[in-house]
C-alpha cells in the first residue's frame, strides 16, 4: 500500500508536522508499505538542514532523516522554498526539490493521501 502525507505547518510552533512525521514513521515499519511525504507552504522548513532542538525535544530534521533512510520519499514544494529562501543545499539528507507535476504524480500513484 502507497501512502502520501502532505504537510502544511512548520516544523515547530505547531504539532501538525511532527504528527505527520509520527504517522509516517510508523507507517514505513509495515512491511509492503511505501510512504511519500510531500512539504508545501511552511512545511518546507522542515526540510532545513541543521535544526538545533533542546535535549528531550523532537527534532524534525532527524525524523526526516530516518524516514528517508527507511525509502520514504521526501519532496519540498519548489515554489515554496523560493518563498522562504530555501536552497536546494540547505535541505536535509533525504530531501529534494520537488514540484506540483511530481505531487500530481504521487497523489495518482497513492492508495491514500493524508494532509496535515
């Protein structure tokens, strides 16, 4: 089964993109299972290399990365991190510059899509 989650909210100040990354983590453990997640608007911050959290803190960066070592695919909205200042070499391992064709082509390919 195919899942896509697109998020909306920034990494931190809202819960929303951290229980996107939950979902999604969880998801990726079940066997057979491929997992998408797609960062539009503010969400593409949680692409951003080199995020400093508190010990005890989530850290979306890391949840990021673990996602992608484990297959998920990670897309940042283009026109997004344009808006933001995002370069393509300040996103995490594991992400990529992505756009609204290959999102178009992950939400026809999905079983189900999630936003947050």
């Amino acid at each position: 089964m195919r899942y896509l989650i697109i998020l909306n909210d920034p990494p931190y100040g809202s819960e929303r993109s951290y229980n996107g990354f939950r979902l999604a983590t969880s998801l990726a453990k079940s066997e057979g299972t491929g997992v998408s997640i797609f960062l539009v608007g503010d969400a593409a911050s949680c692409a951003v290399t080199g995020q400093t959290t508190p010990n005890g803190y989530y850290n979306i960066e890391r949840m990021l990365k673990l996602l992608a070592a484990k297959g998920a695919q990670v897309g940042v909205c283009g026109s997004c991190m344009d808006a933001r200042g995002i370069k393509p070499e300040m996103l995490a391992e594991g992400a990529h510059r992505s756009s609204m064709d290959e999102l178009t082509g992950w939400t026809v390919a999905a079983d189900k899509v999630l936003v947050f």
